[in-house]
C-alpha cells in the first residue's frame, strides 16, 4: 500500500470510530476492503430464499458477500422452524454435512441448488409460498446475521432465470 492510501485508511477508520458510522460502499476506493470498527468482516447476505418444502425437510440459499480484507467462516444457521439445521455441501452428486464453509477476504460464499446450502431438518411447521422463514447465521468472527428468507415455489430457482 502506499502512504496515500494508507492515510486514507487510516482516516476512514477514525470516521467510523468517532462518528459511529458503517462506512461499507461510502468510499469511492473500496477495493483495499473494509472491516466494521471492531475489525470484524463486513458481511451481506442477498439472493435468500427457500423452496416451499414438500417433506419435513427444506433446504435454504442464499449468497453471502464479504468486502473486506479479512477472510471468515459460515459455522452455524439457526432457526426458529427447526431445531436441527445443517450446513450441507454437494461433492460426487452427493449431500453431506460440514461443519463451516469459508467465506473468502473480498469474496462471496454462494448457496445453492445443486451446490452448497442449508438444511432444515424435521420442520415444524411447512412454511408456504409467499411466508418467510427467519433465520440467523452465525459465523467465526462477524456477529450473526438475521435474515428472512422468502418461501418460493417449490421449482424455484434463480439460475434458471
């Protein structure tokens, strides 16, 4: 980095101490990164979603986008609908369980279908089109996440879009 930058750095970091402010996306440079004001990673989640489930069993998709310069890990999902909610990847066209997911400095964690994505086990209640589902995902070093995910058609899917 050169001392330019490193000044401006510095100064946007002070701002967001003394003024309390997020400053995530304000600078016109954000591609060195931005952390919050305790240093922890900036994250956002957008494109969540749930397909209605058909069975006692829902998967959940989202993307989580990190524009920071510190790297993270999605280690846990919980909610209110189930008390049994994983953490799923697809490898050799089969499902299995994990116990985090990265989430990359300046880099995204996609959930999907066919991919990687959450598991709701033993629902208890079947959300229908059209409701939400709460959800709160808990990471190594941000602070959790509440996130509402829209239940869509069963078909649903974004790709295909």
């Amino acid at each position: 980095m050169n001392r330019r930058t490193t000044r401006t750095t510095t100064l946007i970091a002070a701002i967001a101490l003394t003024g309390g402010l997020a400053l995530t996306g304000c600078s016109s440079d954000s591609s060195d990164g931005s952390e919050g004001s305790d240093g922890k990673p900036e994250l956002k989640v957008s494109g969540a979603f749930m397909p209605q489930p058909v069975m006692d069993m829902a998967g959940g998709f989202l993307t989580i986008k990190n524009d920071s310069t510190t790297a993270d890990k999605l280690t846990s999902v919980t909610s209110p609908i189930s008390d049994d909610v994983q953490i799923h990847e697809t490898k050799n066209q089969k499902m299995q369980q994990v116990k985090s997911f990265d989430i990359p400095a300046n880099g995204e964690l996609k959930l999907e279908r066919g991919g990687s994505h959450i598991m709701f086990m033993g629902l208890k209640t079947k959300p229908k089109q059209g409701e939400k589902v709460s959800i709160e995902l808990h990471f190594e070093k941000a602070d959790p996440i509440k996130v509402d995910l829209p239940v869509e058609a069963a078909t649903h899917n974004p790709k295909q879009h």
